[in-house]
C-alpha cells in the first residue's frame, strides 16, 4: 500500500490523493485548484487510463473538477460517490465544462486581436458527460466490495449534500489495514444537512483542516439577522441583493426565508418576492428535495413530513432564462435577489450588482467566503467604485455582510471529530500541529509571503528579491520591515498557539 498526495496538502483547493493498493490505482478525489494558485498539484504518475477508480467524498469542484480531465486523458473506470454527490456532479460538472468553454472563447476573441495563440479549454461538455457516465451512487453506511482485498463506505461528512468520509478497508499478504479519509468535514448546526457522523477506528487518517487555525465563534441568530437586514432595507424601498453559491448556501436561504415568512417577521411588505436567479441553483434546489429523506437532518425532516417543503414558500421565483434575469430589474418593489456566483467574479449576479451597487436604498449582503482579488472581495473590503461591462459604478449601496456561515468546520469541530476516535492515529496529530505551524510561520515571515506586486499572484518576497539581485548582479538582503495588518472590522481573537501544540501533543 502506497499513499502519494497530488494537491491540498499546502492550500484548501485541488484535492487530490493517489492511493496504490492490492494491485489497483485509485484516487481519492480529482479536485481543481481555485483562486491563487500558490502551490501547482502534482501530476498523477500513472496514465489516466490506468486509474481503475476515483472515490469522490462530494461535489464541490475543487474535489470533482478535473474529473472530465481525466475522462478527457484516457480514464474509464469507476467513480464512486454518494447518489446525491453523483446527481449534483452531474449538474455541476456540465456547467464547470461551460465555463471552460466560455472562457477560452472569450479570451480568444480579446487575444486574436492582440495576436495571441489560442486558448484550448481544460475540457468540453463531451468529456464531462464522459466523466458522468462513469458515476456509480452509492448509499452512506453500507460496505462496498471494490476488488479483492479493497472495500469502502461512505460516512456522512455534513459539509454538503451527499458529502462524505471515506473508509477503506485494504488486506495485502493477509495483513488488513483501514484508512480513513476525512473529507471535508462540515460545520455543526447547519441548516437542511445531517452533522457530521464520527467514524469510530482507524490505522491511518488523512483529514482536511482548512480552518484548523481558527474558531467561528459563538453561532449567530441568521433568522433574525437576515430579517433585519431584509426589514431595513425594504423601509428604504431597495433590494436585498445577495451573491452566493448555487449549491449549498443558496438553499440554506431559502431555508432561513421560509421561516422569517412563516413567523411574519417582516412588517409592511407583506408577501414580498425571493428571486433565485442561477439556472445551476434551480436545479441544485430540485436535486436538494430529491434527496431529502436520506441527507436532511431531523428538523428538517420534521417539516417534510408534515407536508411543508423547507426551502419553498410563497413569493418565491425563478429565473431560468435569460430575458427572465433582465425582468427582474425591471420590477421596482423592493425585493431579495439571490444570484450567483458567489464572489461576483461571473455570471447574472453582476448585472444585478450594476443596477444595484449605485443605490443607497439597496443593500449587498455577502454570506460567503470571498477569495483575494475577487470583485466581491474588493466591494466588501470598501471599494468606492467599481468597474462592470465596462460601466463604472459608484457603490452607494449598503454593503453587509452575515457573518459565520461556513460548510466547515471550525478548530473545535476539527478537533471534535479527531477526537472521536477510540484510539487516536498518532500522524493525525503530528500532521496537524505540522500544518498550524508552517501556516503560522508563512503568515507572519516576511520572506514566504506573497509578494503584493507579483504578477502571477504566487511570487514570494523571497523570489522577489533573489530576481531584483539577479535583474542587477548585485547582492540584496532585507535588513527590516514594518508589518501592517488588515483586516474586515471583526475583533481578532487572541489565542496562544503555543500552549494548543503543547496540549495535542499530550493528548
């Protein structure tokens, strides 16, 4: 048995993992990386056609997104995954595909005029409906014999709909060894999804810890919060305007509506529209309610069975088409908006940031991550203007943001699911206080940070100043800096990260 890490071992996306064993090449997802690339993924050391199988613990596409890739270079095996990681791949994939086309599209037609060389998507629609094809949904907690001496189960993470961890059983030369693959591992008390459920044993465990360094703090009221943004904004006679991600978070405001609809909690706007306009949120949400018996948690489920549908409810509409997107500002009532994508870098949500940001009645509401260098990133960090086809828009509008939600889990629940088992894996331990420390040290080196001018977003301070020493045969060495911190108006918390390693060290 031989375990090699292809991506996400140094930053949150790309997650990739080639396990070797009882004769067979499996990955452990196919992700693609997004936003900064500061650390490039290996290249799998097989040929793709000799992948007998991928394990996929669910949807998001920086765990799928390069499985029609792998299609595309000659894979033909297996994918196993959850039925409902497998029907949201199934619409997520074809719609990353469309995006890889549109792009290379776009580009060619700005760098034909500049004389360029073109620019071949990552892969096609054709190659994503290979990798569909090649799905296999399978049910949480149930024992899958894979090939001799190989078995599975998938185990609900509660990141996502139809996420999972991943056990492996592998028996080689008749010594049986179990892996555990963490998957991401989703927040405590989400809306709509199950907790995670804790896997009780393991020889090895390979975990994520993408916020490993951080809690999220006490779990905030969203209800209440959403309604009063949603009051004071309607009062002014704008619209709530939210950019998010079509799977997960769009349906879990749609949840939090429904019940700030049911308790009457908005006066004097009476029956007001809901807006969802993403062709992939419609169909995420369809795919949602398929599911909803095996994946919903049990309030959730509570509410299903007396009839009432969690994330449906009057004034809700949908926007499938194009002309129906343009109508929807058309329409003068003040009402929420609810479009993708999540970081406004693309899709509808920036026409209705256009006709929005300029508003002081309005109000944009971020409720999710906002990547470095994203058009949401730079609004929420106060922009006074910004530029959209080619339009300059002055932000007047109210710029909000609910904070908390995440499909993560924090440090505490981290540590929660480690410690849920019966006998700890001591590389578990190692490996995390590892990470805590070389994340720590990049954050607070000056020589391994980003350098803030580099052109390819991945440049050190390091690789910066050996360039400028070469560009003038000279010897440069920074003898001292100033380190100004910036942040988003929240308190820091002070934690003493050295008295944590020494507490996992002696548990």
């Amino acid at each position: 048995m031989r375990i090699t890490f292809l991506g996400a071992t140094h930053e949150v996306t790309g997650s990739c993992t080639y396990l070797e064993a009882c004769g067979k090449h499996i990955l452990i997802d196919c992700g693609m990386e997004q936003g900064p690339d500061e650390f490039e993924n290996q290249e799998i050391p097989v040929a793709a056609s000799d992948i007998d199988m991928v394990l996929l613990t669910h949807a998001h596409i920086d765990h799928s997104g390069k499985l029609p890739l792998l299609y595309q270079r000659g894979f033909r095996g297996q994918i196993f995954a959850t039925r409902a990681t497998a029907d949201l791949c199934d619409i997520m994939l074809r719609d990353s595909a469309h995006i890889q086309m549109f792009e290379a599209e776009w580009k060619n037609r700005k760098g034909q005029r500049a004389g360029r060389a073109e620019v071949v998507p990552l892969y096609d629609i054709n190659d994503a409906q290979g990798a569909i094809n090649c799905l296999v949904g399978c049910d949480y907690n149930k024992k899958i014999n894979l090939a001799d001496g190989i078995c599975i189960r998938f185990v609900d993470a509660g990141h996502l709909l139809g996420s999972s961890s991943i056990e492996i059983w592998i028996k080689e030369n008749d010594v049986e060894k179990k892996i555990v693959f963490s998957g991401d591992i989703g927040n405590l008390n989400q809306p709509l999804i199950r907790d995670p459920q804790y896997v009780k044993d393991a020889d090895y465990v390979v975990m994520e810890s993408t916020y490993g360094d951080r809690s999220h703090g006490e779990f905030p009221d969203y209800v209440t919060e959403l309604a009063r943004i949603i009051q004071k904004t309607f009062d002014r006679g704008g619209n709530v305007v939210i950019p998010s991600f079509a799977v997960g978070r769009t349906q879990e405001l749609l949840y939090f509506i429904r019940k700030i609809k049911e308790d009457k909690m908005i006066h004097g706007h009476d029956h007001f529209d809901v807006y969802v306009d993403s062709p992939l949120a419609i169909e995420a949400t369809r795919i949602f309610m398929k599911h909803m018996y095996e994946d919903f948690d049990e309030e959730a489920t509570k509410l299903v069975q007396a009839g009432i549908n969690p994330i449906g409810f009057e004034g809700l509409k949908t926007a499938i088409t194009s002309d129906d997107s343009r109508m929807i500002n058309f329409d003068e009532r003040p009402k929420v908006i609810i479009s993708a994508s999540g970081m406004c870098e693309a899709g509808r949500i920036r026409h209705h940031l256009k006709h929005n940001l300029w508003r002081k009645e309005s109000t944009i509401l971020f409720v999710g991550y906002q990547a470095k260098g994203t058009l949401g990133r730079i609004i929420l960090e106060g922009a006074k203007s910004v530029n959209l086809f080619g339009e300059e828009i002055e932000i007047q509008a109210e710029i909000r943001r609910l904070a908390g939600i995440s499909g993560h889990a924090d440090n505490n629940g981290l540590l929660k699911w480690i410690g849920s088992f019966e006998k700890k894996p001591e590389k578990v331990i190692e490996g995390m206080i590892t990470g805590r420390i070389n994340k720590e040290l990049k954050e607070i080196c000056l020589l391994d940070q980003v350098y803030v001018k580099a052109e390819d977003g991945k440049q050190s301070v390091a690789q910066y100043v050996a360039q400028v020493a070469k560009a003038n045969n000279a010897t440069v060495a920074v003898k001292g800096f100033v380190r100004f911190e910036t942040g988003e108006g929240i308190e820091k918390k002070e934690e003493n990260f050295a008295e944590e390693v020494a507490k996992q060290m002696n548990a």
